[in-house]
C-alpha cells in the first residue's frame, strides 16, 4: 500500500506499523520535507510524532537505509541519501 506523506500509524491496518512508517517517511523524503544530504528528525522526535516504540521507528529507517533512501552516520544521525549522485555513479 502507498502512504502520503501526511499520513497516520493505523493500528488495525494490516500492514506493521513499521512498514507503515516507512511509507510515509519515504514520501516525506520525496516530498521535499528533508533535503538530500541533510538529517531527518531523530529518532526520538519520530516516536513522540507517530507514536510508536523506538524499536519499531528503528526497524523503519532500517527498510529505508536498505532501500538506499536513508543513509546512517555513527554518532551523528540518519540521513537522505542524494539520488543524483547515485545517478551520476551509475553512468561511468
């Protein structure tokens, strides 16, 4: 299922919530909300926002970091990934 960037967490829906979180994080992303190379709102930020539990937000930037969305760097945060430079990369 497509989430919208404004979208809420819906308990009875048959997808997770993390499945869920990531969808609307991913159009949130593609929306323009976080710029390339910038941070997304931490992870504490995300749980108070939708509600959920640390690990279920985690378990959402994961999917998004596997899906080259989202990049991680160690003690400074989660960022969007710049997909013209992944383009260009992959042009030589």
């Amino acid at each position: 299922m497509d989430y919208g960037p404004d979208d809420t967490i819906e308990r009875d829906a048959p997808e997770p919530p993390f499945e869920q979180l990531a969808g609307i994080l991913r159009a949130r992303v593609e929306r323009g909300d976080w710029k390339p190379r910038r941070p997304i709102a931490s992870g504490t930020k995300l749980c108070e926002q939708y509600g959920l539990s640390r690990p279920t937000v985690y378990r959402a930037v994961a999917l998004l970091v596997d899906e080259g969305v989202l990049f991680v760097v160690p003690q400074r945060g989660t960022y969007v990934q710049d997909r013209a430079a992944d383009t260009e990369s992959g042009t030589d």
